[in-house]
C-alpha cells in the first residue's frame, strides 16, 4: 500500500483544497491574508488555514479555507496549541473554549 502523503507531508485531498487557492494566486493575482490582510502572492510561502473558530485540532473541517502568510499561520497554530495546554493544565476541555486571545505584536 502506499501513502498519499509527500515529502511535505501534504495529503492529495489537500493539495486539491489548495489548488484553486495556488491558480489564483498565479493566473489571477495576489489574495489577502487571513490574518493579516496583507496581500500574498505566488512567490510567498503561505498556508490554507482554517478559521480560529474552527480548527482541526478541535475537530473542525475542511470549509472555509482560506491562505494565510507563512509567519502568520504558524503564529496562529502556536497561539492555539498555548491556549489548548493552559486549558488541559487548568483542568478545561477544549469544549468550554473561547476563541484564543488576538496576539500582541509588540
Ligand atoms: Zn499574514
């Protein structure tokens, strides 16, 4: 049996959610950042990420996608996964949690 997976640890099915993302990105022109607002373009690093209200790590699915810079994505999953273990250490599940606080640029 062989995987789905490549080296990038990238799923067929995901690499089908980032396709139209990736097009667009080359043939039409640069979309905003989820996070930021700041445009991304085809030559950027970025992510399709899922919305805070809806990560995977709290099952969450696959819609309303949307790219995300490099940076900011994974600023985002790091604001997360603190969030997820100061509620784990507080005796919390997942399940009583508010939206992770914005971060603080300083
Ligand atoms: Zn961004």
């Amino acid at each position: 049996m062989t995987s789905a997976l490549r080296p990038t640890g990238s799923t067929r099915r995901w690499r089908q959610l980032r396709a139209p993302f990736a097009r667009h990105l080359t043939d039409v022109g640069p979309l905003p950042c989820r996070r930021c607002g700041e445009p991304i373009t085809a030559a950027m690093r970025w992510h399709l990420g899922h919305p805070d209200h809806a990560p995977r790590a709290l099952g969450g699915d696959d819609t309303d996608l949307w790219p995300e810079h490099d940076d900011c994505s994974t600023k985002a999953g790091a604001r997360l996964g603190n969030h997820l273990r100061r509620l784990y250490a507080a005796g919390r599940s997942p399940d009583t949690m508010t939206t992770p606080p914005p971060s603080r640029d300083w």
